[in-house]
C-alpha cells in the first residue's frame, strides 16, 4: 500500500512539473506581452523577397517556411496573407511565404536569388509606404505563433474596425526575436503577387463566360447586363461575398464611382489614422478590400479626398 502511495505521489509531482514548465514556456513565448497597435510609418521600407505562392489552408503554411530556413536560415522571413480562412469555403485562402533578400536600395546579391531559383521561389519587390497599421510581439519559442494568432489579431482588428480604416493585406515579418504584423494603408494593390491578380482575372473571365451563357446576350451590346459580385464590409473577419447583384452598364459604372466615394469618405484619408501611435489597448482578417479596390483606391489623389471631406 505504502508502495502505491508513493507512486501516486510521484505522478502527482510529475504532472505538477509538467504544468509548471508549460505555464513557463507559455509566459516566455509573450502569454501576457502588451499588444499595443498604432499607426504611422512601417517598421520596413522597400523591400525584395525571395517567395511562392500557395493556396490552401493556412496551416500548411509552417512546411514552408521550415523550407525557407533550410535555405538562408540567417535571413529574415515573411508571410503575406491575402484571404479569412473562415469565410473561403469554396476557395482556398491564398498566400505568399519567402526571405527578404534585401531592403531599401540596397540589391539582392546574384548568389540568393540563383540559390532560391534553384528551389522554385520567384523574385519580386515591394514598394516603401507611409502609414501602416502595425503592431509587435515576441517570437522567442515556436509557441510565439499560436499565442500570437489568438492575442494579436482580435486587437488588431479592433482598432481597424473601430477607426474605419481600409488596411490589408497582412505582413507577418518574423525578424529575431520579434514578430511585425503590418496593413498597408496605402499602394495595397502593390502587394497582391502576379499570381493572385491572374487567378483573380482567371475567375473574372470564367463568371463573364457563365454570366454570357446564363443571359444569351452579346457582352459589348448597350442593352447587355454584366453581374458584379459585392463584397460585405466585415472588419471583424474581411473577404466576404455577399448577393451577386445584376446591373445594367450604366447603372454599373454609377455603382463603381459610388464606391469609391464611399471607400474613402469611410477611413481612407490619413487624417482620420491616430499617426503619434497613441496606445490602444484562427487567423481573423483585417481587409474586405480586393486586388481591384485597392488599384481604385490608389488611384485616389490627395485633391480628390481633400474635396470629397469638403463636401
């Protein structure tokens, strides 16, 4: 008997140890690390990476960038996440994994971008932006990531949602011990891959062809309808299609210079961001915006915000 007890009183430590130590390694990977989001410059300036592209659940995603550590484990490593996995059923969220090569004017040595060719990666640079919404948080152990995607993004999009602001896609720069999460505010469409604008367009033709072939009607005749996919606001989650609707040329192009209006008149405009970064106390996304709406929000010019805010 004396036996049993003492066994159980081992388990009993053992378990306690276990605890402990996972209540250790969860507090040193950032459990209770301050999040504070805030807008303003970007951590990064114009940079170069070495990436593929893919298109599945985002899971998959840690094979590689295990990958890409192989490689050029001394560089830093990026993912761009275009899509809410919760709201893709249909189709697989898409996104980008790769190395920066290089930042700034600096170029990428020959030898990189011939060793990440070697392995399938393409090469593509990103253009420098004035204001982002970022934020920070450690990546000290493996751990970092999940604490990250349940303590980060449900603040981040607070503060998006709560500010009204168009800000997408998000940047996840893993640089040392520290994780940068980062929305463009601005030049959006220069961060959508060559990639994912052609699947886009793929998918532009193949609903115009089954638009053409459901109405029987000549896509260039005046009297010819053309069906337009609306995408819901949802700050909380982001890409979401709502009811396709069916509108007439005119009434389309009408449509079109509405939205806009309404994109920039609803958080746009850099006045309305926080830029002195005041504190604010399953991966949610924190862009509805399309490739297409963010090319039609970078062609907004300062005069045309300035006189829209006037009116």
């Amino acid at each position: 008997m004396s036996e049993l007890n003492f066994l159980a009183v081992g388990v009993v430590l053992l378990a306690a140890f276990l605890l402990l130590s996972l209540l250790v390694l969860a507090l040193y990977s950032g459990l209770l690390s301050e999040v504070t989001v805030r807008s303003g410059p970007p951590p990064i300036g114009a940079f170069t990476v070495a990436y593929k592209y893919k298109q599945g659940p985002y899971r998959e995603a840690g094979r590689l960038f295990t990958e890409i550590t192989s490689i050029a484990p001394k560089l830093s490593s990026i993912g761009i996440y275009y899509d809410t996995p919760k709201k893709e059923a249909a189709e697989k969220p898409r996104y980008i994994a790769g190395s920066i090569l290089s930042e700034g004017e600096e170029k990428p040595s020959e030898e990189l971008i011939e060793l990440f060719e070697k392995f399938g990666f393409k090469i593509i640079s990103f253009p420098e932006v004035t204001h982002v919404v970022m934020t920070t948080f450690p990546f000290t152990t493996f751990l970092s990531l999940f604490i990250a995607m349940y303590r980060v993004y449900p603040i981040l999009n607070n503060y998006i949602k709560e500010r009204k602001l168009c800000a997408h896609p998000c940047l996840e720069i893993y640089r040392g011990d520290v994780i940068y999460y980062m929305c463009p505010l601005a030049r959006q469409g220069d961060f959508y891959v060559p990639e994912l604008k052609e699947a886009d367009k793929k998918q532009k033709e193949e609903e115009g062809d089954d638009a053409l072939t459901d109405t029987g009607v000549d896509s260039f005749s005046e009297k010819s309808s053309v069906t337009y996919e609306a995408y819901t606001e949802s700050r909380e989650t982001s890409m979401a299609k709502s009811e396709t609707t069916t509108l007439s040329n005119k009434d389309a192009e009408d449509s079109e210079k509405s939205d806009k209006s309404e994109s920039v008149a609803s958080g746009s405009s850099f006045e309305e961001l926080d830029l002195e970064a005041q504190d604010n106390g399953d991966r949610p996304w924190v862009s509805p915006q399309s490739s297409d709406v963010a090319k039609k929000l970078d062609e907004v010019t300062e005069t045309d915000i300035r006189r829209m805010e006037e009116e």
